[in-house]
C-alpha cells in the first residue's frame, strides 16, 4: 500500500511540474532549452546572440560570469552590478548543459573534458565535429564573420534548435551535409 501511495504522490508532483516533468519523460527534447528569462535575454542579448545557457556546462558560465571576466568579455567591458550579475549567473548555472535533459546539451557535455571550462561555444569538440565541413569562406564573409554568430546560419537559433534542416547560410543557400 505505502509503494502505491508514494506512486501516486511522485506522479502528482511530475504532473503538476511547470516543466513538463512527467510529460517530460515521453518526449524527446532535441536542440538546447530556449531562453525563458527577459533579464537574461535584456542583458546579454543587447550586445550579441543571448547563447542559451545549455551550451556550455556550470564550470565555464561561472568563469565568464567573473568580474575581471566581464571587464574583457572577448573585447568588450560587460561590465553588470553585482545583484544583475549574480542573477545572470544563477540562470547560467540552473540552465547549464551539465543540468540539461536536452539531447543537443547532452552531446556538447560529451564532447568537454571535466577539466576543461570553453568560454567559447565555437570553440567546443562537438560544434567543431558539427561545422568541420563548412568552408571558411562561408565563415569569415561579412555576413556571418565567425561561428560565434550562430543566428547568422541557424534560423531558428533563438528557438534552441540547431537542426541541419534549419541552416540557410547567406551568399550560399541551405545547407546539405
């Protein structure tokens, strides 16, 4: 009787999860989580693409998210007061790849040695095995400038999929792997 009612409780809780939660556990969640917070979309998105946090684990968020990191944040001053920081960082964190449940996050975790904290997503194993066949040329033309812009290509970036059928790559088309 006490493994039936500790059932029933345990689904309750799923069910009533904001998450999805139970639902969660019969749908496969593809790409990164979509940014759901407007401070973090507001802060970050003002200067460059608001990168979901699910791209890269707890360990490199909370290097980025130092003061002295912010101050040269890849050649730009970030610079946030500290309640804004710190609000940011704990998106950052709650959100990381190493606490996702979606499949795209899980793949980049895989491809990041524990001892390792990227700051840039670009620069990760997986979407160096992902983009290895891209010409630079396509890369580096004024339209996109690098792989750090990811919305460049990606058409539905901000929406967290990264799918190869989304990928239309200015000056070039669709591409097709």
């Amino acid at each position: 009787m006490r493994k039936v009612i500790f059932l029933v409780v345990a689904i309750s809780f799923l069910i009533a999860d904001d998450d999805g939660g139970f639902f969660d556990l019969f749908e496969r969640k593809k790409g990164v989580e979509p940014i759901k917070n407007e401070l973090y979309s507001n802060e970050c998105g003002s200067c460059h693409f608001a990168y979901q946090p699910g791209l890269l684990p707890k360990r490199s968020w909370r290097k980025m998210m130092q003061p002295q990191e912010l101050e040269d944040h890849f050649g730009d001053d970030a610079w946030l007061p500290e309640d804004i920081r710190l609000e940011v960082e704990r998106i950052l964190l709650e959100k990381s790849a190493d606490t996702s449940s979606y499949k795209r996050s899980k793949k980049i975790m895989a491809s990041i040695r524990e001892s390792e904290a990227p700051l840039r997503i670009s620069r990760t194993r997986y979407l160096d095995r992902k983009h290895d066949e891209i010409p630079k040329r396509l890369v580096v033309q004024e339209e996109v400038k690098s792989f750090s812009h990811c919305a460049k290509c990606h058409t539905e970036a901000e929406k967290g999929i990264y799918d190869d059928d989304d990928v239309d790559i200015p000056n070039y088309g669709r591409w097709d792997d």
